[in-house]
C-alpha cells in the first residue's frame, strides 16, 4: 500500500511540472523513479519514454508503465490518475479564470513568462533524455540526421521514429 502513495505523489508532483508538456517534467522524472525511488533503470525510462512516442494518445502515458512495474495494474492506475487528473483540473480552473482576466494588464506577461519557463523546463528535459540516449557515435549521428531531417523538411515525423527504431534494431543484433 506504501507504493501506491509514493507512486500517487510522485506522479502528481509530476504533473504540477508539465508546463509546456510532459518533456517538461522529464527531469524530474528521472529524478524521482531512477535515482531516488530506484523504480526503474534510466535505460528503461528512456524505452518507456520511447514507446510513449509511439503510441497514440499522450506521450506522458508512459507513466503506467512505471506505475505497472512498481505495482502492477493498480501502480498503473494510480500513476495515470496521478499525473493527468491534477493537472486536469488546474488547467480547467485556470481556463475559467483566464477567460475572465482577458484584459487584465498583466496577462500579457504572465504569459510571456510561462512561454520562456516552458522552453526552458523542455530543453532540460531533451539535455537529461540526450545524455541517456545518445551512448554511442551511431546514435549521435542519428540524431543529427533526424533533427536536420525535421528542422530542414516538412516530412512527417513518423518516417525518421520509425526508420530511426529499425536502424536501432539492426545495430542492436550486429
């Protein structure tokens, strides 16, 4: 029963942090089920992570497959409430707010202020994620070739994640 609290505030500290979307709670993330609750081996965070990428709906729904290796399906649940229900309500709670704070004098800047604290939370969380995925030359080259690929092209992302997983594949059996 103590891990199912300790997966409920973790995850819902989690998703007080994702300003700018899950990559910003990424880490902190790392932080909490690597390092501090050794829940899971950062290798397989990154896997998890990876997985989310791929699968349809939110890519933060990785967090159910930390929650099922801690706990099973109840750690699974408890993470996915966890992280989506505090954030749900904040965000409706806000919005209501917001619509009425349409010409306060300082909304403009609160917005410009989350704007640059997004940005800064998601380039951390891309820092942490590199540092853990890029061990190898041929995986540092893939990333270049992905990034200029998508900064440089207008071609659908799901080409290079799914060229980029077989060519992980292929060098992982060679």
């Amino acid at each position: 029963m103590k891990q199912l609290g300790d997966i409920a505030g973790v995850f819902a500290y989690l998703s007080l942090l994702t300003v700018g979307g899950g990559m910003a709670a990424f880490p902190e993330l790392k932080t909490l089920t690597v390092d501090t609750y050794h829940w899971v081996t950062f290798p397989e965070m990154l896997h998890f992570y990876s997985l989310g990428q791929l699968a349809p709906g939110p890519n933060m729904m990785m967090v159910a497959s930390i929650g099922a290796v801690v706990a099973g399906i109840p750690g699974a649940l408890v993470a996915l409430i966890a992280f989506f229900l505090p954030t749900g309500i904040l965000t409706f709670v806000i919005g209501r707010v917001w619509t009425h704070l349409a010409t306060w004098r300082w909304r403009p800047a609160i917005q410009a202020g989350l704007g640059s604290v997004s940005v800064g939370l998601v380039l951390a969380g891309a820092i942490i994620m590199g540092r853990g995925a890029l061990t190898t030359v041929l995986y540092a080259a893939l990333a270049i070739v992905v990034f200029l690929l998508l900064w440089k092209t207008k071609i659908n992302p799901a080409y290079p994640i799914v060229a980029s997983g077989v060519i992980g594949l292929v060098a992982h059996y060679l």
